[in-house]
C-alpha cells in the first residue's frame, strides 16, 4: 500500500512539473537516471534528451530528489524512455521495486551499478550508454534490464549479475539486494554470462587451433539450459553456434578451438558467481520448478547451497 501512495505521488510529479504544465517545451525527455542513496540522503542526476548539462537533485526520499532535480531544470522529467538507469551506493531492490511501480521507469530499461553513479554520469553523460551498447554487441558483457534485475534479486539467491564502472571500466558484477558489491568478474566470466544470457551480435572468439590463436567470428548463438536431477543437480549448457573464420585451414580443429573456447568462458562464468556466491544465474529454481517439482520441493530450503554444488556440462554444435 506504501508503494501505491509513492507511484501515485510520483505520476503527479511526473506529470505536472514545477510549474504545472504539460506542453512537450516543458518536458525533459530523460535518457539516461542516476540514484544514490546514503541513509535518509538521496541525490538524482537526469542526462535528458536535447539538454547539454544533466539536472541533480536531492532530497530525503527518492521521490524528493525527482522534483529537486526537475526544479532545476525547470520541466517535468519524463522517465518512460530512460534508456539507462545507473544505480550508486544505497538499497538496489528497494529502488528498483519502485521505480517499476506504475511503470515510472520501462521494465527494458538496462541497469547499471556504481560507486557514484552522480560522478560518473557528470563525467561520461551520454556516453555510458554508447560504451554498454557497443560492449553489449561485441559480447563483452551482459546488459539486464531493471525487470530482469528486479527478479534476479527477488530470488532464492537475492543476488544479480550487473554491470558495473569501476574506476574508469565498464565490466561485470555480482551484486546483492542492498546495492552492496560482492565481487567484480573477469573478462572471461563477463563473456560467458553473455554468451548464456545475451544476444551477441558482433562478438568475435579468439580460438586456440592449428597452433595459433584464431578469430572466430559469430553469426548466431542459440542457447538452453536443461537440468539432469537422477543425481544431485547437474546443468547441461546446450549451445548450438555458426560463424565463419577465413584463415582457419583445418575445419576439425577449428570446431573443437570453438568448443573449448565457449567452455571454459561458461566454466568462467559459472565458478565467479554460481559456485562462488549461490547466484542463480541461469533462473535453475524455475527450471527445476519446470523439469522436476518434486526434486525442488525436497531441496527448496537449501536451494542456494544446492545450485552452489551442482555439476555443470558444457554441449557444443558447430554450424
């Protein structure tokens, strides 16, 4: 019922301005939302649509800061095509469940987690989304969306795989549901979650075959997740992958260059956050829900611990 009084209070905000008016002149258009949260102090830095300088503002609540920041601009700020919502210190669920709340925010607007999320809008603005977009597309990390985020954290596990600046890098994290940094990723396990959760589209492999290191282009990347529960849990990471590598001369050994190489990004992946911290990266509670009721019914009090220890079978066909 809280949550209700805020959206409402929110939409009012939103929708009238400072000065009460709707006229699209007076409308910021927001592409890009930072939020940090430090005890009852809340600061909100909009990158909007068409304006040179982002609009900051603070306030004792996440609602206050919204109105402080759109009073310096002088319009209302419009969130339904934030493109980017970067996420500073301070209760990430909490945030998240808000925003979504009457849909302020898109549920496909992409996440992002930082130190300062202030600092780093100030300083990259627009750019930060140009730098995800491009590293999405090349299959060096995995962008969720707040939606995704939301569920991950709502989960068993609590945890979610985000990305995350970190000094002057873009790369991957494992966050929890109070916004708190558990651990950053390496490069290999940021590629692998892309591989099993993304859509890459320009990424390219390097592939260890005919004694030299190759560069294996990828068309397509079709992934799925099976769980075998005859004994323990094991999951079987299906991927099925075309692309083209002109210089390769020995096809045989290209294809198994491939394989290994999108084995040991997934076995990456899945050591830093599965293995590691319990984090359910591949949604195994709804697939075990899906494959084996009874198997998740017996272990669901235990099921961070159970997907901790599960073994792992990396399957794949080229072409």
């Amino acid at each position: 019922m809280k949550h209700k009084r805020l959206a409402l209070l929110l939409s009012t905000l939103l929708l009238t301005g400072c000065t009460g008016t709707t006229q699209v002149q007076d409308r910021a258009f927001v592409q890009l939302l930072g939020t940090d949260a430090q005890g009852d102090a809340h600061r909100v830095t909009a990158v909007s649509f068409g304006m040179e300088q982002p609009a900051s503002g603070t306030g004792e609540t996440l609602l206050t800061a919204l109105e402080a920041a759109q009073c310096r601009y002088d319009k209302a700020l419009m969130l339904g095509h934030t493109q980017v919502l970067l996420c500073g210190s301070g209760g990430l669920e909490e945030r998240l469940s808000l925003l979504l709340d009457g849909n302020r925010i898109s549920p496909g607007c992409r996440l992002v987690c930082a130190e300062d999320a202030a600092a780093v809008l100030e300083e990259s603005g627009a750019g930060l989304e140009t730098a995800l977009t491009r590293m999405e597309a090349g299959g060096a990390l995995y962008a969720p969306t707040v939606s995704d985020t939301l569920s991950d954290l709502l989960g068993a596990s609590g945890m979610a795989v985000v990305p995350y600046v970190s000094g002057s890098d873009l790369t991957m994290a494992v966050a929890d549901a109070r916004g708190r940094i558990r651990t950053t990723l390496s490069q290999a396990a940021c590629r692998g979650i892309a591989l099993m959760r993304g859509t890459p589209r320009d990424t390219v492999l390097a592939v260890q075959a005919e004694g030299r290191t190759l560069s294996y282009a990828l068309h397509s990347c079709r992934f799925r997740l099976s769980l075998e529960t005859d004994n323990g849990l094991t999951a079987v990471l299906s991927f099925r992958i075309t692309g083209e590598c002109p210089e390769a001369q020995d096809q045989a050994q290209l294809r198994r260059g491939v394989q290994e190489a999108v084995t040991e990004l997934c076995q990456a992946a899945v050591l830093e956050t599965v293995c590691a911290y319990g984090v359910d990266l591949l949604d195994f509670e709804r697939a075990a829900q899906h494959t084996d009721p009874a198997f998740f019914a017996a272990h669901a009090q235990e099921w961070n611990a159970v997907i901790a220890q599960a073994g792992f079978r990396c399957e794949v066909r080229i072409g």
